[in-house]
C-alpha cells in the first residue's frame, strides 16, 4: 500500500481564493478485496465520507475543501497486477 503524489494544479480563473486540484497515485495491496470491479466507487465514496466527517478538512493537515461534494473525482486508471521474483 501507498500513495504518491503526481502533480498539483491551480486555478487561476476565479476571484476568490485559488482552487487547487491533486493529482494522486494510491496504491492498494493485491487482494480478493482490491480485486473487485466497484473498488475503485467504494473508495471514492470512503475518501468523501472521511472529508465530511473531518468537517471537510483532509486528513489533519491544514488543507480543507469549500464542500465534500465534488472534492474527490471520479476515479480512474486500472489496477496493475504485480509479480515479484517471477
């Protein structure tokens, strides 16, 4: 398991504060869990729910969110099968 951050982006196309956007790399351990087809909804859905429940702030950094609806995008990308030694 891991995560890895790719890239971070602003918005310069408001008159408030800049929004910011991360692009993000989660890696998950192989297992009959992880392996499922709706996995990739499932955590988009935890991810949300953690936010709401921090009172949309991310994890315990400083970092927070006007709203947690729409702050974590849609998923994508497939899930690579690695094999170690083979």
């Amino acid at each position: 398991m891991g995560a890895k951050v790719n890239n971070i982006y602003t918005s310069r196309n408001s008159n408030i504060a800049s929004p910011v956007f991360v692009n993000m790399t989660v890696q998950l351990a192989e297992s009959q869990e992880t392996l499922r087809p709706p996995v990739k909804q499932d955590l988009q859905k935890h991810l949300t729910g953690v936010i709401q429940r921090r009172s949309n702030n991310i994890g315990s950094s400083a970092l927070w969110v006007d709203s947690p609806n729409g702050a974590v995008s849609q998923i994508h990308g497939a899930f690579v099968h690695n094999t170690i030694g083979t």
